[in-house]
C-alpha cells in the first residue's frame, strides 16, 4: 500500500472518532430537544417511536465505536456509510415531527457539509442526492404534528425560534467539526512528509550500503598485498636487528588487521537480515568487549568507561549495532580535547549507553538536524553520514538518539536508548 493512501485511511480512522463524538452530542440535544418541545411547549410527539430512534441511533455509535477500536485504518465508503445513518436517523426523526415544516429540516445542510469535508467527491455528491431526496420526501410524506397557537403570529414566532435554535446548532457544530478536522489533515500531512522523508533516507542509505560493499571489494586486494609485504619485512635483516622498528612493523600490522576486519564486517553486513551470523552473548559483556576492541587503537589512555547495566541480559551480537557504537566513540574521540566518558545504565526494559566528550560541542543547527545526512561541523566533503547512518540503525531496533552540550564547560553528551526487547536472546 502507497504511504499516502495509509495516511489518508489513517486520518479517516481520527474522523470516525469525530463522528461517533458528534453523534452522541446529536443523541443528547435530540433528548433535550424533543422533552422540551413535548412537556415545555405543549406539542405533542410521538415519544416512544422518536425515542426508539434515539435509542437506534445509540446502539449504532457503540458498534460504531468497537469498530474504531478495532481497525487502524478506515475508508471513505465506511464514513459514508456511517454519515448515511445519519441522515436516516434524522430523516425518521423528521417524517415524526412535521417532515418539511420542521424548521430542524435545515440539519441535512449539517450532514452535507459533513460529508463534503470528510469524503471524496463521488461519495459526497452521493450524499448530496440522498439528503436533497430525503428532503423532497418529507415534504410529502411525514406525520403532522399539532402546533397550540393563539394565532398567526404566535405560529411564525414559535417557527423563527425553532429557526434560531437550529442555525445555532449548525454554527456552534460546524466550527468544532472543522477544527478538529483541520487537525486531522494536518496530522496526516505530517505523517505522510515524515514517511517520504524515511523514504527519501531509506534510499540513501540502499546506495551508501552498495557503494561500501563494493569499496570493500576493492579494498581487498591492497590490504592483501600490504599483509604481504609487511611479513617480508619482518624477516628482513634491517627490522629484525631494530627493536623500534619492529615495533613500529606490529603497529602498522595491527592497524592493517584491523582494517581488515572492518572490510570483512561490511561485506557478511551486507544483504544480510539481523541474526544470520550473530553471536549470542549479554549486554555487559558485548558492551566490554566493544569498548576492549576500540581502544586497542591507542586511545585508550583517553577513555573513561563505567559499566553500570544490571541486572544482566542475553543478547545477540549485531555488528550492525556494534558499528553505531565505535562510530559514536570515533565521533567522540574527533571532538574531544582531553577525556572520553562512556556509561552504560539499565532504565527499565531499556539500554541506555552515554557517550561524553570534553570537546566544543554541536551548534544549535547540527543539535536541531540530529541524524540528517551530510548535517556536521566538520566542514569536509561526506561529513554527516555516520549519525546519519547510526540514527537509521538506532530508528530500526526501535531505539532512540540524543544529543545535547554540557553547557558552559563544553563537551557533548550523546544518549543512546534501546529496548531491550529488539536486541534480546532470540529475536
């Protein structure tokens, strides 16, 4: 299904509500409104067969409602259907009271524009023919009622009133209508622009995700090459014989395996669903060993790292999860001056890991467009697509990302919250 079309069903779905809401303050001003006229003003009406109505028009709204709240989308030939009843409904109540000379004719106009706001064009012309006809049909065929008067004048008094009384009902109906429907539409329009933009980020992240792929192909061969040439310096006399060197040479090769890893991460990443592949381990210990792997890089000496989670949990070790940390480290890492901090805390049935930093923080534009691509500080070419990529990640465990700076002192705190239900044993 068309992200619009779900939208629209969606929005429709709010309008039901809006219906079944007007119906039941239609039920009550027609109590009101036939007790008054009945022991108020005289005029007698036929109390058990508008009340049958009335008590029709009830069941109808319950039904109605047990709908709503089983179906997360409805169709405009529901709403049509629903503002058909109603105009039955009325049309009964009408034929009971005077058919065309009840000045409350005037509410078909209500059930028009109704139907002319909330359905499309066919299903609200419709409704106009069956409410026009409706109306010609009451000035037919309806029960007279017998109207106590002292003359002419009193007549047209009473009829103007009943006149006043409906225009205010019609008013005081249509501006809540629509208010609330302006609402309705603009919900909608947002969530239609929210679904085009995961969308449009989708697509995105389908190129990135090839263009990584085949970068780690080509990678390949030169990293093999380099592991090579690398062995024949170690057995070289001029490496052998130099201490630093040497040491120097297991550097630069545990760089290059390392960079191998990250290759031959993306490439098993790549095309693959979550859990082919994964390690089954628990959140304390995937967080230390991922902490353990990153700072054997060198910057360990700069980082501070608090394992708080308990009690512990099974998991399952994702390197699509494992790579938005190191890219938050990385980020942090880039930014600081002195010290990283990283916490990691249990808040209910959620991870919450806290990466902090000493640096100059984000400025208000980045903080506002968290996540968006090509959105840094940086200001180099393709700076912006690692949150970018770690907010995707995050939005797909069913997670959360935030940011905020530490104030004067400088220094940012990114807050990553998971629940645990989307990274647990088994799923």
């Amino acid at each position: 299904m068309r992200p619009q079309s779900s939208a629209t069903e969606v929005a429709n779905r709010s309008n039901l509500l809006l219906l079944i809401q007007l119906r039941w303050i239609a039920v009550v001003g027609q109590v009101f409104t036939i007790l008054f006229v009945h022991f108020r003003l005289g005029i007698g009406l036929p109390m058990q067969e508008m009340g049958s109505v009335l008590a029709l028009l009830a069941a109808v709204n319950i039904a109605s409602f047990l709908r709503y709240q089983r179906s997360p989308a409805v169709s405009n030939r529901e709403l049509f259907s629903q503002l058909l009843l109603d105009v039955t409904a009325l049309s009964a109540q009408l034929y009971l009271s005077g058919g065309a000379l009840n000045p409350f004719i005037s509410l078909f106009l209500l059930q028009v524009i109704i139907g002319a706001v909330l359905l499309a064009g066919s299903y609200a012309w419709a409704l106009v023919v069956v409410a026009t006809g409706c109306f010609v049909a009451l000035s037919v065929f309806y029960r007279p009622i017998d109207i106590p008067h002292d003359g002419e004048l009193a007549i047209a008094s009473l009829h103007v009133q009943g006149l006043f009384i409906c225009f205010l009902l019609v008013a005081v109906l249509l501006t809540y209508l629509i208010i609330r429907i302006n609402g309705n539409l603009a919900a909608r329009d947002a969530r239609v622009a929210e679904l085009r933009r995961q969308a449009v980020e989708e697509d995105h992240i389908v190129r990135i995700g090839l263009l990584a792929s085949g970068a780690a192909h080509e990678l390949g061969t030169p990293l093999a090459t380099l592991s090579v040439i690398m062995n024949d310096w170690r057995r070289a006399d001029g490496f052998a014989s130099d201490p630093g060197l040497l040491e120097e040479l297991e550097e630069a090769e545990a760089q290059l395996d390392r960079c191998k890893t990250i290759v031959s991460s993306i490439l098993t990443s790549a095309g693959q669903t979550r859990g082919e592949g994964t390690v089954r381990t628990t959140v304390r210990t995937f967080f230390d060993d991922l902490i353990a792997d990153w700072s054997r890089v060198g910057a360990a000496r700069r980082l501070t790292y608090f394992n708080d989670f308990a009690p512990d949990q099974p998991m399952v070790s994702d390197l699509a999860l494992r790579q938005v940390v190191f890219n938050l480290l990385d980020n942090a890492l880039e930014a600081s001056r002195r010290t990283i901090t990283v916490t990691l805390l249990r808040d209910g049935d959620d991870v919450l890991a806290t990466v902090s930093d000493d640096g100059p923080g984000f400025s208000p534009e980045v903080l506002e467009s968290l996540g968006r691509p090509y959105v840094s500080t940086k200001g180099r070419p393709g700076a912006g697509l690692g949150l970018f990529l770690v907010s995707n990640v995050v939005r797909k465990l069913g997670g959360t990302l935030e940011a905020q700076n530490a104030g004067d002192g400088g220094g940012t705190t990114v807050v990553l919250r998971l629940p645990l239900a989307s990274i647990a044993k088994g799923q």
